[in-house]
C-alpha cells in the first residue's frame, strides 16, 4: 500500500514509479538521457525521466540525481518493489512493516490511520523525547510499528524478504585538498552558489529565511543577485514580529536582517504571531506524527510565504550548527592543527573583561578545546534540549527506563 496522493506516476514497460519530491538538475538529466530515452518519454515527467534514468542504470541512476524526494519502483516481471530517499534525507518517507504487508508513506498519519496499523506508541522514542526535547532520531517515530527509511538509503521487497542497503554517504565523496584556505574558501563559495543557483526557479517568486546570522545571511547574499537575473526581488523572511518603534528596530535581532535585506534589495516580511496563532497551531499538530513541538512561527511564515507567491523557501536552518557548533568548532580546529597561541589569544579576547576575566578565560578554553570536541559532550550539563528536565513529570519507572536508553 502506498499514499500516492501527492506522488507522480509514470510507467515504462512493465515498471511503474511512484515519485514524490523535486529534482534540480533536471536539465542534466534530460542530457544525460537523450541517447536512452524512449518515445514515451520525449518530453518527461520528473517521474517518467527518473524511471527512464532506473531501466538504463539501474539503482545507480540515484548518482545522477540532485534533489529532495522519496520515489518506489515496482518492477512486475522481477517482482519487486524498490523505494528510495533522498541523499540527505530531507524528504521523509515512513514505513510498516509485518508479515502481510508493507505501508509506505511521505506522511505519518497516512500509515498511522490506518487500520492495519497497531496504534502502540513507542516507549524509545517517548524516553528519547523528555531526554532531549526532541525525537530526532533516524528511524524511530512515536509509534511502534511505524519507522522511518534514514536518507541516502534504499528498502527492496523481493521475493517476500525486505532488504534494506545503503546507496550514498557523505565519506563517498572523494576528499579533497587544497593548497590553503583561500583556495579551500573558494570552492566552498562555487559550491553553494551552485547549490542555490539550481534551486532558484525560473519563474515564481524565491524566498529565504533571513535572521542576520551566519548560515540565512550567506544564503540570501548568493540568492539575492541570482534571483535578481531573473528579474524578481528576494522574498525574505524573518520569525521576529515587526519591531516596535525605533528603539527595537536598532536592537540586533531585527537590526541585522533589516540591514542585509536592505543592501541585497530583498523585500524582507516580519511574522505577527499571536497567542491565537500559537493556540491554533498546537491544536492542529498531533505530536504523534511529529517529532518536536517547535517552529511555532515557521507555520505562519509559510502560510504568508505562499500568500506572497513564494514557490521555494531557501533556509540554512541547522548550517551553522552542523558545520561549526554556532562557529564555536572553529576554536579547537585552529587550536589542534598548531595554532595554539593565536587561538588562546582570540579566546582571551572574546572573553569580557573584568576582575574575573582569567578565570572566565580559563573556563571557555576547557569548554570549547576539551568537552566540544567529545561526543556528546551536551549531556554533560543539559537535562533537555533547554535545560530542562522533562522527565521530572513522568513516573519513576519510566524515568529510569528512559534514562537506560542509549542515545
């Protein structure tokens, strides 16, 4: 069973795709294609073009393909059924499986509704949940029966046996290297505007998140001007409410972004959320079929993204947190490639001043050149993901059953 109500069909001899997503380099693929391609395809469909790329490549047409999506391959003459997610991972695609029968879905509620479907909530994943905040985890979902396919990985049915294998990796890519920074700076730039530059389309309004930070602020300075080729301004937008007076409006938060929109020439939009707003959204999200109660804001910044004809939304949520720990990891990699006495002084000098100033000196450097490089050094000093213990309202039997999950 599959939920193809959002997904794409096309089929191609005796093979039929379900595809839901989208690609980015499509023209590539079309290239790529023109010597395989058949007459059913002469001007394909995402899906059409992707099953085409399958019969002429097999699985390893996924190295071609640059986007977000979940696609399933059902092959009748060889009987099987193929299903694959993106690279990343940013598409999800949730699975059940028993000796019957196997659910598939880009949507939880799907598999979760149904009455196949045991409605058995998951103790992991509710202990992994007051640990941290948050269920981010690869495969577990707050329901027992339903999990989710991590990215870059593929699930095959044949012959009644479910194989799961991984197609892509990070370590797959070929390591690089580089004379010095510059040059390593150079390429990282060609890289993300390429990135964005596919990702920009060519009709339609772009938008992007835009706060001033690090991550939002790269992203739409190598938006801004791609979109403006285009002939359209940049749609910017931020969770801070519209700045109330003067004052406010100078204070860094709304200072930052303002300013960079104004340079980019980008029409930058506030968020009015209100207790109303935020009423509403908790009452229409089951957590059952989510995995944090967040992004609050971000459901009114996509409603009015839409109203303003925005068709893709650029974001850098997660960039800097992934890449450097907030530009914290920056420390202890100069530190431990030599650059030990300029790193201690960079310390000394974003440490404030004061009585205390070399003991405040002494404690950030055991922070960020000892505990941040350890895995997970967090939970050294975090109950949750806000330091906050939310395992203090469960029961004491849950509570030391959640505290034996590994994590």
């Amino acid at each position: 069973m599959l939920d193809v109500s959002g997904a794409s069909v096309a089929t191609l001899g005796g093979r039929v795709i379900y595809f839901d997503g989208v690609i980015y380099n499509r023209a590539h693929l079309i290239d790529a294609a023109a010597g395989t391609r058949s007459s059913a395809v002469a001007a394909p469909t995402d899906a059409a073009l992707l099953l085409d790329r399958f019969a002429a490549l097999g699985s390893a047409f996924l190295d071609e393909v640059i986007g977000d999506f979940i696609l399933a391959i059902h092959d009748s003459a060889a009987r099987t059924l193929q299903c694959f997610r993106d690279h990343v991972g940013i598409k999800p695609l949730f699975f059940h499986l028993d000796h019957q029968r196997l659910l598939l879905a880009s949507n939880p509620r799907e598999i979760a509704e149904s009455s196949r479907v045991p409605a058995t909530i998951c103790r992991e994943a509710v202990a992994v949940f007051l640990n941290e905040g948050a269920l981010h985890d690869r495969r577990l979902t707050f329901q027992d029966s339903v999990r989710k396919l991590p990215g870059g990985m593929s699930l095959t049915v044949i012959d009644g046996d479910v194989v799961e294998d991984t197609y892509w990796r990070p370590d797959h890519v070929p390591v690089r290297s580089f004379d010095n920074e510059a040059a390593c700076a150079a390429e990282l730039l060609a890289l993300l505007q390429d990135a964005i530059s596919i990702r920009v389309p060519a009709d339609g309004a772009t938008g992007a998140h835009l706060s001033g930070g690090l991550d939002s602020a790269a992203i739409c300075a190598i938006a801004a001007p791609i979109v403006a080729e285009r002939g359209q301004r940049l749609q910017t937008f931020s969770w801070l409410p519209p700045p109330d007076g003067a004052k406010e409006a100078e204070q860094r938060e709304w200072a930052l972004g303002q300013k960079l929109a104004d340079e980019l020439g980008a029409d930058h939009h506030y968020t009015a959320f209100s207790t109303d707003d935020l009423a509403a959204v908790t009452e229409r999200l089951d957590l059952r079929h989510y995995d944090n109660v967040d992004l609050w804001y971000e459901h009114k910044v996509r409603k009015e993204a839409q109203a303003a004809g925005v068709r893709i939304l650029l974001s850098g949520w997660g960039g800097d947190e992934f890449v450097s720990c907030h530009g914290y990891y920056r420390y202890s990699d100069t530190f431990y490639r030599g650059k030990w006495w300029s790193t201690l002084r960079e310390l000394y000098s974003a440490t404030r001043s004061g009585p205390l100033r070399l003991f405040r000196w002494l404690r950030l450097c055991f922070r960020l050149l000892v505990l941040l490089p350890l895995p997970g050094r967090a939970m050294f000093w975090q109950k949750g993901r806000y330091g906050n213990d939310y395992l203090a309202a469960s029961s004491p039997a849950f509570a030391a059953y959640a505290g034996k999950v590994p994590r």
